[in-house]
C-alpha cells in the first residue's frame, strides 16, 4: 500500500565508487564461473522468426547503431572476438532463482546478458526490485526507471556473461514486440519533447504552499486558542500539510524535481523524513517494487495484504476459497474496510514498519531526520496542547492523512487485474494494473496528479506537470493496439475499490462453500 517511486542501480538507487568496486569482484567471479553451452535456437524457432519481422527498428532509445534483428552485426562481431558466451531466451528464462538453476539470476538488458546471483542483494535499489526481473528482459524497466544511464552502465559492464544468440529474436516470446516497438519509439519523442525535463518553479510553489499550510495549523491554535473550532480548524490544514508533502516526496522519490539525482535525494530526506516523519530509503525502496511489477502477486508489496487481511482480484480469491483458508471473514471485508485500511495504515503499520525497517536496515540518516520530525512536532504543539490532547490531536491528523493517502493511492489499482506476474511487455504489464481518473485543478491537487497514473507507471521519472502532455499520446499508442485505457470521475473510482472487495469477498465465499 505504499506510495508512488523510486529508483537505482541497474533498476533503482544511487550508484557509488565503493559498490562499484564491489560489482566489479562479483562480475569477475561470474566470468570466471564454467561456461554453460548454449543450446542455440532449440525450441525458439517461431521466437525467433517474430525477431526478424520485427527489424531493425526494435533498439530501445540510446542503444545506438544501425539494427538487424535488435542487434548489430558489429555488436555480434565484438561478442565473438571477445569470446562472449551466446545464450537462447530458454536458458535465461530458467535462471530465474527458482526451478533447476535456483541460485542463478540472470536478466537481459539491451540483448546483453548479466548475472545478478551475487550482485542482487546489494542493489542500491533493493534486491526485491531486481530480482523480480530474473529470467526475463529488463531493458524498458532499465530505461524508465534511471535518470543517469552512463553512470548506472558502469555497474553493467562487470555482471555481463554474455549475449543472446544471433538467432534469437530481441523481445521475448511472451511480449508484444510491436507494442514494445512502439512504445520504445514513444519514449524517444517524449525525451525530444523535453516532457522529462522539470519546471523547477512548479515544484517550489508546491513546497511553499505546504510550509505554508504546515505553519499556519500551529499559528491557529497559537493565536486563537485551543477551543474545538481552532482545534478542528488546525487539524484540517496539518493534515492538507502532510498529504499534500506526500504527494511532493513522491516525486523526489521518482527523481522527477531535480536534474541533479543527490539534490532530489537530499530534499526527499527533507520532505519525508522531517516533514512528514518516515524513512526516505524504506520508502523508496518498496515503491520502487511496486513500479516494476505492479498487482503482481509476491512481486508488488502493495498487495502484500493478500491473504491476511483482504482477499484481493478475482483468481486469487477462488483460490483460497478453494484451499478452505480464511484468515478474516473476506465476505465482509467490503465493510471493514472503512474502519481499517483508510484510517489506520498511517497511525499503525507504517509508524512501526518504518521505524523497524530504518533500524534493522540501518538507515541512520534517515533515523536522525525523523525524530527531527518528532521533535519540531511535539515540542511546539506541546507548548500549546495539554498531554491528552496533544496525543488526539497527533491520531487525528494521521488517521485523516492515512484516510485521504489510501483511497487516491487504491484506486487506481485494486480494481484492476491482480495476477501472478506473467512476463509481459512493459506497457501491457502497467496498463493492466492501473486506471486514471478524469482531469480537473482539483483532481491534479487532490491526488497530487496521481489521476495521471497510467503516465506516470509508463514513465515513471516524467515530472507530474507533464503527464497531461503525454497522455494524447499514450492514448493513440492504447488504440493503436487495442488496449484498454481506463479514465473515471473521482467517485467512481472510489466506490470501485468498494466494488472490487465485495466481489473478490463473494468468489472466495462461494469457493469456500462449494468448491
């Protein structure tokens, strides 16, 4: 259920000289491990034909060259001469960490071929993240998620093993290579367009409204006393205060304010860890998952409440019906989710699991910024506000957040198809998974331009102010290829997460009786 971003090496977070020195040692120990035989084009031969009707136009933007079949003949030459290991898409399919290779993980980026077995677990971006590629292409995942892609190349060079077989088509069997086509065409005008560029203006007017906000709550009570209708009045503006930041952070998160990657992450520590309370990197680093894989089961912690607390999509709802499993009374969840999820997600889980995740991960920075947070906060409002009502006062406004925050951050997603991850292209596996809702000043206020979420899961590093400029487009590359684009008013999304839970509530109520 986390908020929206993220970013890093390979597939999320800041690169730095010591980690690189450290890739470098695990990519030689990879180069130096026996060499696998290739089996060349067993078994992929109507793969591989799609790969040559596909031509040349299938490079993904900046990989530079004239293409033939997604890769250069000099690119083939260099591999060869420098006795580069050439793999089909089955062999890297099965080095997925499960199966009969389980502690190989190899993805592809670019037709390259690159073992993470050793280096997953130390990705600045998480290892969840990465892994979560495993087996697969992650060359838009890879594009759309850095900013710096010389500087993230470098972490590249040492993990590569090899490259795929000349024979071997450059998208996989399971994606749409037009639609992939397409997209990766879309993306180059867009960069053109200068629409990942940020209106730094933009983003200082939303710092100033919230400060602004932020001191005029305490200003209230301080000025006119602590009586119910300053109290109330107070409340309100605080907690438009702390959404209104979340909706900031979330953007330094996805690196979209700065040009800079280190100003976007100093002024994110600032924004989520002293304004709002809340680890930067926790964050960070399980939003970032939910972009890669989005409503794919034990892939995207968003959905992590399956089967504990909701039965989510309507598969997975039948299935436990099925295995006779009932964890709550998920009949009835389409009731109790307005007493649990909306107003305790803040208050509750991610008070604890942001603290729990800051201290065991280690993240002192983080730990330091926060109680700044806590400090600021209960030593000016406790100078006001007696204990008791102090302590209401902090509930309050971190149920209300916590209420605003989940329904704009669900309805763009639990209504929509959840499913395990089946390797799709970049653009079926985000447009499957997200909905927008219609476009208005309030709307962009209110969701903090979230109603743009099919753009922003596409292009996930896009400045918000520019999502309304892409979407025409996105639109047309959607009916081009016969993909639904979802657009609602504000309250019909709303209701359709209510919508979707009674009806994933009564497929497993019916499997659990009857099935």
């Amino acid at each position: 259920m986390q908020n929206q971003g993220g970013k890093g090496a390979i597939l999320g977070g800041k690169p730095n000289p010591e980690e690189l020195e450290r890739v470098e040692e695990a990519g030689r120990g990879a180069r130096a491990a026996p060499a696998l035989k290739s089996r060349g084009g067993a078994g992929c031969g109507a793969a591989a034909e799609g790969g040559r009707r596909a031509g040349g136009s299938m490079a993904p933007p900046g990989g530079g060259g004239q293409l033939r079949d997604g890769h250069s003949d000099g690119d083939n030459d260099r591999a060869t001469a420098a006795g580069m290991r050439r793999f089909t898409w089955e062999e890297i399919g099965q080095r997925n960490g499960r199966g009969p290779a389980p502690q190989e993980r190899w993805l592809v980026i670019r037709r390259k071929v690159y073992d993470i077995s050793h280096f997953y677990r130390r990705h600045p971006g998480g290892a969840r993240l990465l892994v979560s590629h495993a087996g697969q292409d992650a060359t838009d995942a890879f594009v759309a998620f850095h900013v710096d892609k010389v500087l993230v190349s470098k972490y590249l060079k040492p993990l590569q093993i090899g490259e795929l077989a000349p024979d071997q088509p450059s998208i996989e069997p399971t994606k749409n290579e037009m639609l992939v086509k397409d997209f990766r065409e879309l993306r180059v005008t867009v960069e053109r367009m200068g629409l990942l560029e940020p209106n730094q203006l933009f983003f200082f007017l939303l710092l100033a409204h919230i400060l602004l906000l932020d001191t005029a709550a305490w200003l209230i009570l301080f000025y006119f006393g602590t009586s119910l209708l300053p109290f109330i009045f107070s409340l309100l503006l605080l907690t438009i205060s702390q959404v209104q930041a979340s909706w900031l952070q979330h953007d330094l998160g996805h690196l979209s304010v700065f040009r800079k990657t280190k100003w976007n992450h100093l002024l994110h520590k600032f924004v989520m860890c002293h304004l709002i309370g809340a680890s930067a990197k926790w964050w960070t680093l399980l939003h970032s998952q939910h972009h890669a894989k989005p409503n794919c089961f034990h892939k995207d912690p968003d959905i992590d409440m399956h089967p504990f607390l909701f039965t989510l999509g309507k598969k997975f709802s039948v299935e436990l019906g099925i295995k006779k499993k009932k964890y709550m009374p998920y009949n009835h969840q389409h009731k109790y989710f307005f007493i649990t999820l909306p107003p305790l997600l803040f208050p509750t889980y991610f008070h604890c699991h942001t603290f729990y995740i800051a201290y065991t991960k280690k993240y002192w920075a983080d730990l330091a910024w926060m109680l700044t947070f806590y400090i600021r906060f209960f030593y000016t409002y406790g100078s006001l506000l007696e204990t008791k009502s102090l302590l209401a006062y902090y509930f309050i406004f971190r149920m209300l957040e916590s209420s605003w925050f989940v329904w704009v951050s669900q309805m763009n997603h639990i209504p929509m198809d959840i499913d395990y991850d089946k390797n799709l292209d970049w653009v079926s596996t985000q447009l499957l998974a997200t909905c927008n809702v219609e476009q208005s000043l309030f709307n962009d206020w209110f969701t903090g331009h979230l109603n743009f979420q099919i753009e922003h899961h596409l292009f996930p590093t896009m400045p918000r102010h520019n999502y309304c400029k892409v979407a025409p487009l996105v639109k047309s590359l959607c009916a081009k290829h016969g993909l639904e684009y979802q657009c609602k008013p504000l309250l019909t999304a709303f209701a359709d997460i209510v919508h979707s839970l009674k009806t994933s509530g009564e497929l497993w109520h019916d499997a659990y009786l009857h099935k």
